[in-house]
C-alpha cells in the first residue's frame, strides 16, 4: 500500500495489485529473504526451498484474503503506514505534574466514509473485541485481560492528540481470524462500535491514574495469581 499513501485507494486498485500476481509474488520472496534468511533484498533471484516454500505459500494466502477484505471497504484513503506517533501526557506523580510521552509505530492508518481507523495487525490469538465498559480495560488480576483493546485506544488517543481528527475508530486486524465467515475488525463497548471521541475524557482519566501509580516511587507491586501468565 505504500505507493498509495496520502491516496485513495479504489476497487480497481485492488483488482490491478491481485492481478499483478508476479508483482505480489516478488514482494513477498523479498521480505522473507531481508527477515528471516537476513539477506539483501534485492540481491538478484531468490528460488524458495524448505521452510522458505511453506512461508511463502502461506503469506500468499493471508495476504490475497488481506486485500478481499479491504477491496469490499473501498474507496478509502491510505493516511499511514507503520509510522510513529507520540503525545504528551501530563501526570500527577507524588503531588507533582510531570510530563510523559506515550506512543507507538502504528502499522495503518485510513479514512473511511470521513472517519479515521486506527489499525494494529495481530498475528498472535486475539480475544473478543467486544467490552463491557473502561473499568474493564483497567481491572487488575484479570485472567484474559484485553490488552489489544488498551493499546489500539492509546493508539487512538495518540493520533487524536496529533490531528484535528474527532471520528477515530481503533480496529484489530488479527491475521488469525481473516478466514472468519463474520470478520469483523471494529472495536466494540457493551456491543457498540466505538470512537475515541465518545470515551474520551473517561479513558484519559484512567490512563493518567494507571501511568500515576507506575511511575510512583511508593508503589506496591505482586505477582500475578495467574501462573500461566508468569512463564
């Protein structure tokens, strides 16, 4: 998508890249030789055998059903791609205000129908994208807690803070769940779509109090009573 950013992108996009399969097939063979075998990418032909065969059929298919679905949401425009946004926060710590950056390389960001999406690609297992309310995000000793929602609406706080954005949405891509017959990468509280807009001044307020109480010097820290999370 780089060629497109700052752009929109349009069905018929969508149908030249899927067409150009020499175009997607070479993109790929040179990723996997910069990341994984730690070779120039450009270094003349690269032939797949071994392992590399399996990465790149595989990264064929995950990367053809990546554009059917973003072919379905199009016309959109493509605003960034893994670029690094950073905000300041101001935070009370021992009864004085200090300052903290907070932020992150974004993998995507794009506009939709005017709207601003917030997208972070998960290739581990992700959880229900649906909570209950912000207390949830924050609730401390949770089993499964829902760490992919926290950091997509720090994201999302982020680039508000940067922009003159007020419909942002944060979506999860997670790569596991592509194939899903009902797919659907949008965040949702107590079964509504969410933008940061409408939790704004909540979510902040918890944030500041979290950072707070990790940054202070008299703060007590235990070990989680969940083992599975301590190996």
């Amino acid at each position: 998508y780089t060629p497109f950013v700052g752009k929109m992108i349009t069905v018929a996009d969508f149908e030249k890249m899927q067409h150009n399969r020499i175009r997607l097939d070479n993109l790929i063979l040179r990723k996997i030789r910069k990341v994984y075998l730690k070779q120039p990418e450009d270094a003349g032909t690269f032939i797949p055998e071994g392992k590399t065969i399996l990465f790149f059929e595989n990264l064929k298919i995950y990367i053809d059903k990546l554009l059917n679905i973003d072919r379905e949401t199009a016309p959109f425009q493509i605003v960034s791609l893994e670029k690094s946004y950073k905000t300041s926060f101001a935070v009370e710590i021992g009864g004085v205000t200090k300052h903290l950056f907070l932020g992150g390389k974004i993998d995507r960001i794009d506009k939709v129908n005017g709207v601003t999406r917030i997208i972070d690609y998960k290739t581990g297992n992700v959880g229900s994208l649906i909570f209950k309310d912000i207390e949830e995000l924050f609730r401390k000793d949770e089993k499964h807690p829902k760490k992919e929602i926290l950091q997509a609406l720090i994201y999302s706080l982020v680039v508000q803070d940067n922009t003159s954005e007020t419909e942002i949405k944060p979506a999860i891509f997670s790569l596991r769940k592509l194939f899903s017959d009902n797919f659907d990468p949008g965040i949702k509280m107590d079964k509504t779509e969410l933008t940061i807009s409408g939790i704004n001044e909540e979510f902040t307020g918890k944030l500041k109090m979290l950072l707070g109480e990790i940054y202070a010097s008299t703060g007590n820290y235990k070990q989680t009573p969940h083992t599975e999370h301590s190996q």
